[in-house]
C-alpha cells in the first residue's frame, strides 16, 4: 500500500549521491528504471558497469509501520544461504545516507516476470512454471526461520485469529464493527478460525508476479518480502491460490496481474494445492477458510488505501471503489463455495 509513487524518481543530485554510495560495487554514470508491477515499495534497475536493483519506501506520509525496506533487508540476508531462491542483498543505507528515506541494494537477477502472458521461450513450460511456484513455496515454508536469525519477524501462536482482528482494525468504526458490506464474511470468518497449521516464514505475497523465472520455468527468485512474517503457512497457500486466475471467474484486480495462467497448459488450482499437500503433508481441508481470508484481506487493504487515496495522501491508483468490490465478491463467493 502506498502514497502516489507517480510522484518520485531519481533527481541529478541523487545520482550523484546514489554513485558515492555504489562505489566499488557499480561504477557509473548511473542510470535508473522503475520496475515492477506493484502499488508499494519503490523498486528500480540501476544500471551501470553492472546491474543492480534498488528499493526504497514511496514518499511521505506513510502509514505507520508500513514500508520497512530495512527489515525486508534483515529477513534477505538471513535467508542467504537456506537454499530459497531470493536475491542478495549488498548494501543498505538509512534514512539521510543516500536519499530523504532508507534504502536497499540488492543483486540483479535476470529473467522475465510473467503477469499478462507467456514469453515465448516459457510457453512450451507452463506446467512447470505451476508446479516451481508451488515447490518453491513448500521450500520456503521448510526454512528453520529460528535457525536463519528471524524470530523477530513474527509470533505464530494465534496468528489466524489475531491477524483477522488486526486487518478489520483497518477499517472498522469507532465500536470496532467492520462496514457493512465487509460484515457478512467478517461474521463468517470470525466464525470459523481455526488452529493454526503450524508455524513458518510465511510471504504474504506469495503470486506469479512476484517471482523471476529461469530456464524451463524454474524460480529462480522470490521477490517483494516486505509483509513477511512469521504465522500460518496456509495463509500464503491461500493467498496464492486466490490469486491465480480461473476462466470464467470474475478477475479481482489482484488476479488480473496473473492473466498468463489462462493460457492452455498451466495447473489449476486443485493440481496446484494437491501438490503442496504431498510435498509438505499438511492437511488442507480448511483452504476456504485461508482463501476467504486473503480475499477479504486484499478487499481491507485496498478499501484503507481507497480512503487515504479520498483523502488526498493516497495512490491515484486505489480511487476507483469497484476494486474494492470486486475482492468482496471474491471473498463471499469462496466462503459459500
């Protein structure tokens, strides 16, 4: 979530200020590009005797707690050597160092980030671009996230519940009720919390378009780890799933960004969710319940921006109130079906 990234880019002093601080890892002149589909962090290619990647937090205001590109920082460098595709992280500044807010530098790794097709050289590895998002997924619900230095990152126990709680917090009124259109599978999901399946890393914004991809549909990186945390596997699993586009479905905005999988050859979501279930052994017999959630999540988040946005602190890009909606269909549709 974010304020109006339309409203920054790199100015002539920051340049300069961006080459001082890469010498030795990227000698310039310096250039720089936006990448990157999302409404959040600020990513871009910083392009000079080699490529690295730059992220910073969108301009002021910010809502509280939100946009720490130094913890996402912490949590890359202590998956550093776990075996999870993630890029390296090479430098971090705070706040003042480089620019007017902290940042991170990290690796490049090169390779196409599938939203709304299939490159040509990944069409003939559809299902194998399916079945690495959800092997790498299982993979980074197996980190030892004790071992790796994150325990600051999260308390699992009661996290289904207490994560529930602190999304309708968002939005709720001055009696803590959630709005009315939003009460229905509020009720519904306060109703049937269940116990938490275990406790990993968990992504929070585990999709097909933030990951890169290698030959023959590998992953070869995970990327956007700034809502990481520590809680129930099965929350990603369910956010992942929602995610992926089904034909003949409503396309919330989330799922828009995915539109590759509709093409012929890609897993659907039972393939999808029955090969996590045999590479982890957990048992999904509550995955509505985490599909439901993600969808009502996702409809929370963007109704807060929606009004920051009425506000006028806000992304242009969250004015249209249909988005909104759009995820609560979503959402009571999974919670009935």
């Amino acid at each position: 979530m974010s304020t109006d990234t339309a409203v920054w880019d790199w100015s002539p002093a920051d340049l300069v200020s961006l080459e001082r601080f890469l010498a030795g890892l990227v000698e310039g002149p310096l250039r720089t590009r936006r990448i990157g589909d999302g409404h959040s962090n600020l990513t871009y290619l910083v392009s000079g005797s080699r490529d690295v990647v730059v992220r910073r937090p969108p301009p002021p205001p910010l809502p509280p707690g939100a946009h720490d590109v130094l913890r996402e920082a912490r949590l890359l460098r202590g998956l550093a050597g776990s075996g999870l595709p993630v890029p390296e992280v090479l430098a971090t500044a705070e706040a003042g160092e480089v620019v007017d807010s902290p940042l991170y530098v990290m690796s490049h790794v090169p390779g196409p980030v599938l939203t709304t097709r299939t490159p040509g050289a990944l069409a003939e590895h559809r299902r194998a671009i399916g079945e690495s998002l959800v092997d790498t997924l299982a993979g980074l619900h197996a980190v030892d996230w004790q071992a790796a230095g994150l325990a600051e990152m999260g308390r699992p126990e009661g996290f289904n519940g207490r994560h529930l709680r602190r999304m309708r917090r968002l939005v709720a009124d001055s009696d803590g009720a959630p709005p009315p259109a939003f009460a229905e599978v509020d009720g519904w999901l306060e109703a049937n919390v269940p116990a938490e399946s275990g406790g990993t890393l968990v992504h929070n914004d585990y999709r097909l378009g933030n990951v890169i991809l290698g030959p023959a549909g590998r992953v070869a990186a995970v990327l956007d780890w700034e809502l990481a945390t520590i809680g129930d596997p099965l929350f990603d699993v369910g956010y992942f799933l929602a995610s992926w586009p089904v034909a003949g479905e409503p396309l919330t905005p989330t799922g828009a960004l995915g539109t590759a999988v509709l093409e012929p050859g890609y897993p659907t979501r039972a393939e999808l969710a029955e090969r996590y279930a045999a590479r982890t052994g957990r048992d999904l017999s509550n995955l509505r319940w985490y599909t439901t959630l993600a969808l009502w999540k996702l409809a929370v988040l963007f109704e807060y921006s929606h009004r920051r946005t009425v506000a006028g602190n806000g992304d242009p890009y969250y004015a249209d109130p249909a988005l909104v909606q759009s995820f609560l269909d979503a959402a009571r549709a999974a919670a009935a079906s």
